[in-house]
C-alpha cells in the first residue's frame, strides 16, 4: 500500500524558514515522480515543486523559485522541501504528491496538474504571520 505522511508545517514569521518532510512507504523514490502542491482557502490547488524519479534538477513553479529547495533522501525513503524567506502568501496546506515516473515528468506541462498525481499524503499546515 502505497503512503505518503507529511510533517514540518507551523506558524513562522515573515521571512523565516521551515523544512517539510513526506516519508513515503509502499514503493522506492527511484520509481516515482514526487510533487509538492499548496492549497490556500478560497484559491484552487496550485504545484509548487516536483522531483523526477531519475533524479536531476527539480522544477519549481514561478512563485517559489529562488526561495524553495526540493530534496530526497534514498535512505530514509524522504522528500524534503526547504522553504526560505517565507511571505504571507505562502500559507496553506502543503501536500506531497507521487507519480509513477516517467522520464523527464517534471520538466513536461502536465507537472503542476493534481490529476496527473495518484497518490497523495493528508497535508501540513504552513502559516506565516507577524
């Protein structure tokens, strides 16, 4: 059964940092596509980043680039996305999302689609607020 847990979310003031973890268990990272999405109330699902399960370069969207890291580690069967100079607008709920992978998915349109995702984990609240 595939499962996906995240945790690190919390209260942090403009500017601040937080590390978001999803531990995955059911299947190995190196066959699946893992994304990160946010949800806001009153705004729709957007994506936010997305690691090929080749590896290589992770793709971020427009809004987070710059300030948001995406990482995994094989050992702990973890995808980390560390959030730097963190805005108001940030604030959500941040789920990971797994794809079974095919090449290059991250890098193609269909990256920021939900639906393209089988698999998704309950979400971790993210506020940011003085």
């Amino acid at each position: 059964q595939l499962q996906l847990v995240e945790s690190g979310g919390g209260l942090v003031q403009p500017g601040g940092s937080l590390r978001l973890s999803c531990v995955v268990s059911g299947f190995t990272l190196d066959y699946y596509a893992i994304g990160w999405f946010r949800q806001s109330p009153g705004k729709e699902r957007e994506g936010v980043s997305c690691i090929n399960a080749s590896g290589g370069r992770p793709a971020y969207a427009d809004p987070v680039k710059g300030r948001f890291t995406a990482s995994r580690d094989f050992a702990k069967n973890t995808v980390y996305l560390q959030m730097n100079n963190l805005k108001p607008e940030d604030t959500g709920v941040y789920y990971c999302a797994a794809t079974e992978g095919r090449t290059n998915f991250c890098y193609s349109g269909a990256v920021w689609r939900g639906s393209e995702y089988g698999y998704w984990g309950q979400g971790t609240q993210v506020t940011v607020s003085s």
